[in-house]
C-alpha cells in the first residue's frame, strides 16, 4: 500500500487491531477452558438522548464464520441508546467463542462508532431539513479512503444524494453535484452558467451565483439568462456573509417579484443544524451539507462479556445476562430486559417489538439490507417519533 491506510486482509485478519487483544490470546494459549460467551454492544453516554445506528453491514462482513450468533439493531433504526428505566439497550449481541472473535473488537466497533456518529447528525438535519432535500457535501473533509462508508452513513441518516462518484455506485444513485468555482473564474459567470445549462442532461439545472456577483443580483441575471434554470445555489463565503437568512429572504423576494417563483435557493458553505432550520425558515429550498454531517461526533460504543459458559458474568459497571430489546410499535417507548423474560403490552395498550434480530447464524450471514431500505426506516421512525417539521 502506497497510503498510509490498513488493507481489507490486514482488517479482516485483526492485524490492524489494538496489540493488547492479539497478546490475550498468547496469554490464553496454555489455558484450558470453555471461551463460549455472550458479548453485547453499549453506549454509556452521548451528546443527544438518541442515535441513529449504521456500521453494521461492515461488522457482518468481518465476523461471518468468526462467531456462532449475531443479533442486531438494524440499521437505519433511531433509537435511545438508554431504555426508559436507564438501562443501556445492547444494539449488537454476540454468541461465539472467545478465542475466534475476541482480536475483532478494534475494527468491529471502528465501523459502528464512526458510521452511527454520522448517520445521526445526519438525521438531525434532515428533521430540521424536513421535507427539503439535503445532499451530503462532506467526503472532501475526510479520508478518501472511507468516502463511501461516509455517503453511505450520511444517506441512511436521512440524505437525499450523495456527491461522491463511487458513493453513488454503492447506493445505486446518482451522485449529486452543482458547479464548482473554478468553471466561473474559466469562462466568466454567463459563459458559466450556459455550459452548465446545456451540460446539465439528467437533474436539476444549478448554477453557483456568488463567484463575482452579488447574490440577488446575480440570481436575477442567471434566472433570466437561463430559462430552464432550477436551482441557483448561494456558497456565499463566510466573511461576506453577514446575515444568510436575509440573504436568502432577499433572493426569493426578488425572483418571485419578476415572475421567477420557480427557480429555487440551494445554499451550501459550513452549515449546521441550527443554520438550517433558520434558513429553511427564510426561504431555502435545499441544503448541501458537508462537515457537520460527515465529522458527526462518534458515538462511544464498548463491547463487554456479559455471560460465560451461560452463566451471566460482566465487570463492574456493566449489566450481566444477555437482553433483548423491546419497542412500542405506538409510541416507541423502548425496554430492555433479560433475554427470558417478556412483556407483549405497553403501558399505552400498544404492541411491544423484538428489535434485536438475527443477522448470523451458525456462522453465516442470514440476512443483508440495501442502503434504501435502512433509509426508508429512518425516515419513517424520524416521522413517527421525533418530528420537529412536517416532511
Ligand atoms: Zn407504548
């Protein structure tokens, strides 16, 4: 490898994992005993009540035929990562020995923490977004080499599209994109934003206005030059910025004045949710998000034995016994209890869920999902549960 990354063997292998888990199994090399045990996936803390998980289409493709069992919170579920009582709900729950999974830990929660980090920043956009697309902009800000693991992340969380090509291979899209700068300071603004008119064979018609002109005046002169225009977009750099809002008050006054209601405001350049919400508010009818999406503070998940040779034993801090995880189909209230015991009825007469589900079995992987369908949960547990905006 020319780069400084790890490769699929090296991850797969747990070359690339912490030293201390490979030394454990030297330690453990002359002992005798039964390695059967029970290993569940937590959060203690985050920033916000919920999370949104992803990373789990990774972690199958590293323990298939490394554990006997594996059940799982799917992904693109929104979830508390306490149940109502406090107690941490177990998003992955493993069956296996030891000795065959144990070196995994590093990478098997690297792809959880990272990818659930970025889905849920994602969703919180897009609930401020409501029914206004959001594109993920942000591959630029990280290492290409996880470009697609990040789209992936952002585009479950809630993105509408992607910009990254091979993102876009994976998710079966095609990759969202604008104009950059550059073809301006080439051609001048008109000559600009005519090739991209004519360029432009499949999607919306978007030209980039604030290269040269000032945003109102340049969105007036690019709706009138170009008739099939769709989408002018505002990248205004922060230092000319003032008040966006305004800004955007401003350009949907003046186009809607002079007959041009349908071109529509696209507005990008460091935003966050906060921004978005207002924006929206004003008048902008689509976001390009880049770093609060894709650097979307990782949740902290940790993996503990949690029985041993069936018998319930964890460390301190932590609870023994495997769980499941139960969910109100009607208000989404969710408990955790031990495995043997059962609830079917909510407290508001709704019907509990089992959503930790099988993913692997004796070692194989039973079941997969496409991006879409994980997609398609998140949208409907952020409208059923957590609705700030009509979608
Ligand atoms: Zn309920």
């Amino acid at each position: 490898m020319k780069f400084n990354v790890a490769s699929e063997s090296e991850v797969l292998s747990a070359e690339n994992s912490d030293v201390y888990f490979r030394r454990s199994l030297s330690f453990l090399k002359s002992k005798k005993f039964n390695d059967d045990v029970i290993a569940e996936v937590t959060v203690s803390s985050f920033e916000s009540p919920w999370i949104n998980f992803t990373g789990l289409d990774d972690v199958l493709s590293l323990l298939e035929g490394k554990v006997t069992d594996l059940y799982a919170i799917p992904e693109g579920t929104v979830i508390p990562y306490r149940d109502m009582r406090g107690i941490p709900v177990p998003f992955i729950s493993i069956r296996g020995n030891y000795r065959d999974f144990g070196m995994h830990e590093t990478s098997l929660l690297g792809f959880i923490c990272q990818s659930s980090g970025i889905s849920t920043s994602s969703s919180r956009v897009k609930l401020a977004a409501g029914d206004k697309p959001v594109f993920s902009f942000g591959i630029r800000r990280m290492n290409p080499f996880i470009a697609p693991m990040i789209d992936r992340a952002a585009y479950i969380g809630g993105a509408d599209g992607v910009s990254g090509i091979k993102s876009g291979k994976i998710l079966g899209l095609d990759p969202v994109g604008t104009m950059p700068h550059a073809i301006s300071l080439l051609l001048g603004d008109e000559e600009a934003w005519k090739a991209v008119a004519a360029g432009t064979k499949k999607g919306p018609v978007t030209v980039l206005i604030d290269t040269f002109e000032d945003e109102k005046f340049g969105s007036l002169k690019a709706a009138d030059l170009i008739p099939k225009l769709d989408f002018v977009r505002l990248d205004t750099p922060a230092s000319r910025r003032g008040n966006f809002a305004n800004i955007v008050r401003e350009v949907r006054w003046e186009l809607d004045l002079r007959g041009h209601e349908k071109v529509r405001i696209m507005v990008s350049g460091g935003l966050k949710e906060a921004d978005i919400l207002e924006l929206s508010g004003a008048g902008a009818d689509a976001f390009g998000v880049g770093t609060s999406i894709a650097s979307g503070k990782t949740v902290d998940f940790s993996m503990d034995i949690v029985d041993v040779h069936n018998q319930p034993k964890t460390k301190r801090g932590k609870l023994s016994g495997a769980k499941h995880v139960l969910r109100c189909s009607d208000c989404g209230m969710v408990e955790v209890l031990p495995l043997e015991r059962s609830r079917e009825t909510c407290k508001c007469g709704g019907h509990f869920e089992d959503v930790l589900v099988p993913y692997i079995k004796n070692g194989k992987v039973i079941r997969r999902e496409k991006p879409s369908v994980a997609r398609a949960r998140t949208i409907n547990l952020l409208k059923r549960f957590y609705l700030k905006q009509e979608f």
